[in-house]
C-alpha cells in the first residue's frame, strides 16, 4: 500500500499495478481498492498500463474529511494523478465515470483521455424523481444509523436483483460493505442529476464513452446524449456485458481508444 495527499489534507491509500502508461482507476459505488473484483481489473488494465487503484475516500485505508463534496473528490484525483507523474489517463466506472468527466473539465491538460464505462446519472425526470425519494431514504437511514438497511435499500433501488442483495448478508465481505454504506450518499450526490450536457460540450479531453450492451436502457440513453454532447467524444456498446463488466472483455476497448 501506498499513500499521498488530497488538497485539504485527507490521506489517499493506492496500489500500483503493471507498467506503462498512467491509467487512474476510479471506482463506483461500495467498491474499494482491495475488493476482490477491483483487484482482479486492476490486475487485468495492468497488462497494458500502470494502473493507479485508490480508495476514494471514505473507503478502505483513505481518509474521510468532512464535509464531502464533489471538488473534494477532484482534488483526490488531481493528487493521484500527481502520484503517477503529473499526467494520467483516467477510467471511470458507474459514479466513477461521473468524476472522470468532471476531472476532465477541471483539471485541464493533467488528463490525457478519458474512458466512461455506464456513466449513472439518472435519464430523465421521471427516474430523477424517483432517485430523489430513494436518496431520502437512504440518508434517513444513514443519520438512523442503520447502515445495513440502508446498503440493502440502496441496491434494491438501483435495481440489483432481489435474490442477490437477500444473500449479501451471508458473503464474507457483507461487514465490509455495511462499513462503505455511509459513502451512497457521496454515490447520490454525483448520480441525482441529469448529465451536464451543456457543460459537457466544454470537454476538450478526447474521451471514450462505452455501454454495455445488457446494461438498462437508461445507462444506454445517458451514454448517447454524452457523446452526442462531448466533441471529442467516441460511442461504443460493449457486446455481453452489463454494468459489472469483465475487464478482460473490456480491455481492447480500453487500450485501443488509450494507446
């Protein structure tokens, strides 16, 4: 385990992987560096790049400085990329993609391409008001202390089949996981809105967007109006996969578009 520095002082705990060039992997909800599937990715991408895997924070062995905020979680990229030299590319998965996108806007030439993998902001109004009264739940949970409940409400949500989420209790990572449920609210925070499609004309950074192809409908909707949005922005629907891809499957995407 490594560490650095965000900007306001939190510790940022990361493994390196492989060599080549840069690759900064951000991770979505309840992920975290040490997470089996994670590792197992990391492991994959470092076959063709050096691969920077963090906790955000909140997560792991990274710190948890209060208040949160999306700057916040930008500064911690812009560290790690500092970490990896001062120029990366960047990764994104699910809510990852989202800080990979702003990333792109903020912190100007540091980034060298960008690759979205099913960006999860809501669609439409109808899913915006629908993620609005589940984020009511959820943080009402939370300041209840009722942390598992809450995990379990979050990923009903989101649509994890129910079987699924009625087993989590039994796998040997569930205590690991009831301890991230504080972080779905930074999850929330980054997914509640509708893609910033104005804003996102204003990326300069050429940027890979990919779908998988049995990922929902809206995952699809909102990769469309992204790389209809971004002008350097490429489209690309991975053939098999859903929202939990297999980075092998991934990776002649990811290097093709990278390298």
């Amino acid at each position: 385990m490594k560490t650095t520095q965000s900007k306001d002082g939190t510790t940022l705990a990361y493994d390196v992987y492989g060599s080549g060039p840069a690759l900064i992997y951000i991770t979505g909800a309840i992920c975290y560096r040490s997470f089996k599937p994670v590792v197992q990715d990391a492991k994959v991408f470092a076959t063709e790049f050096t691969v920077y895997s963090y906790d955000r924070r909140g997560r792991g062995d990274s710190g948890n400085t209060l208040p949160y905020s999306i700057e916040r979680e930008i500064e911690d990229i812009e560290a790690m990329i500092d970490a990896a030299g001062g120029m990366a590319y960047l990764y994104g998965h699910s809510s990852g993609a989202v800080l990979a996108l702003e990333a792109a806007l903020r912190l100007g030439s540091k980034v060298q391409k960008v690759v979205m993998y099913d960006a999860s902001y809501v669609h439409d109004e109808i899913e915006k008001a629908e993620y609005k009264q589940l984020s009511q739940t959820i943080h009402k949970l939370l300041d209840d202390g009722k942390n598992a409940k809450a995990m379990v409400t979050f990923l009903k949500g989101i649509g994890m089949p129910k079987v699924f989420v009625l087993l989590l209790p039994l796998f040997p990572g569930w205590r690991t996981m009831k301890a991230l449920s504080p972080t779905l609210a930074y999850d929330i925070a980054l997914t509640q809105d509708m893609p910033p499609l104005e804003r996102a004309t204003r990326v300069s950074v050429p940027t890979q967007i990919i779908v998988g192809q049995k990922s929902p409908a809206a995952i699809h909707d909102v990769g469309r109006q992204l790389a209809k949005a971004i002008p350097s922005a490429t489209f690309a629907q991975l053939p098999g996969q859903d929202h939990m891809v297999n980075a092998k499957s991934l990776l002649p995407l990811l290097s093709g578009f990278l390298k």
